[in-house]
C-alpha cells in the first residue's frame, strides 16, 4: 500500500502525530509519507489517504476544508481523517460535542474509512478564564497527546 498523511500545523503538534503515523505505517512494510498540504500537489498513486488537521474554533483551519474540499475530495484513493485538539479528551462536553460535530461532518464530505480526534499539546497554560470557560482542569499537562491511541488507530489503518 502506499499511504500519503497530508496534514496542516501550526505549532508542530499535528505535524509530529502525522510523521510517527507515515514512520509506523512503514515499519509494517507499507510506503508512507507525511506532508504538509501546502506542498502537495497531485494525488494520483497513493491507494489511502490521511489527513491530519489541528482544531481552532471546534474547526479544523480553513486551508485544510478546502483542501479536502478542493484535492481531496477528488482523489480516488480512501481517506482518513485524525484531529488535534487539546480540549478535547478533557473539557466540557458541550465542546467535545461541537468536535464530534466537525469531525462528523468532515468523515461523512470525504467518505472516511475512519476519524480520530487525538489529544493535543499547548505552549503555556490556560489563562484561569479559559479553563474555565473550556473546563479543564487546573495543572492539565501541556501535551496531552496519548501515542498509545495514535499508534493503535495507526496500525488498524
């Protein structure tokens, strides 16, 4: 198989998810690579897929829904879809619910085999007003990533 994992990042979290999944892809004996979109041009001969967007706003980037909208959407080759977000494992529901929302709204546009929302990493705490307005806690580690259930969907891919 040979898998393309387009991903667009702001601050490198995103980024690092998408190359250890292309890394473990290969160590199973596929062909795997991990880009950013913005350097992807054509998407004839890759047989699978994955896109990897943060969220912002309880929505993955603008650039990445045209993206899928626009390149991927045609591409022949099956999809998945993973998200970032930092609030996602431990805030409030109301915005677990508005991820699940996006996330379900950009499976069902792309036609996924799969979607996963994964914990994310910030660069400093909340502000006291957004942890409260996001709920979580006070001292969340600033990288809640859990690479137990990144490879796990890896390997099920």
């Amino acid at each position: 198989m040979n898998y393309l994992v387009a991903y667009i990042s702001k601050t490198g979290t995103t980024e690092e998810i998408a190359k250890r999944i292309a890394k473990l892809l290969e160590e199973r004996g596929d062909t795997a690579q991990a880009m950013p979109i913005s350097t992807i041009g054509e998407l004839s001969g890759y047989d699978r897929i994955i896109l990897g967007s943060p969220v912002n706003g309880m929505k993955v980037l603008p650039e990445f829904d045209a993206f899928c909208k626009e390149k991927a959407l045609a591409s022949r080759a099956s999809k998945d879809l993973f998200m970032v977000s930092y609030i996602f494992e431990k805030g409030r529901p109301m915005w677990k619910k508005a991820l699940q929302k996006e996330k379900t709204r950009l499976s069902e546009l792309l036609g996924a085999r799969s979607a996963e929302i994964f914990g994310g990493r910030i660069d400093k705490e909340f502000p006291g007003f957004a942890r409260f307005i996001f709920g979580t806690p006070k001292n969340l580690p600033l990288d809640i990533r859990n690479w137990e259930a990144v490879e796990a969907w890896a390997k099920n891919l």
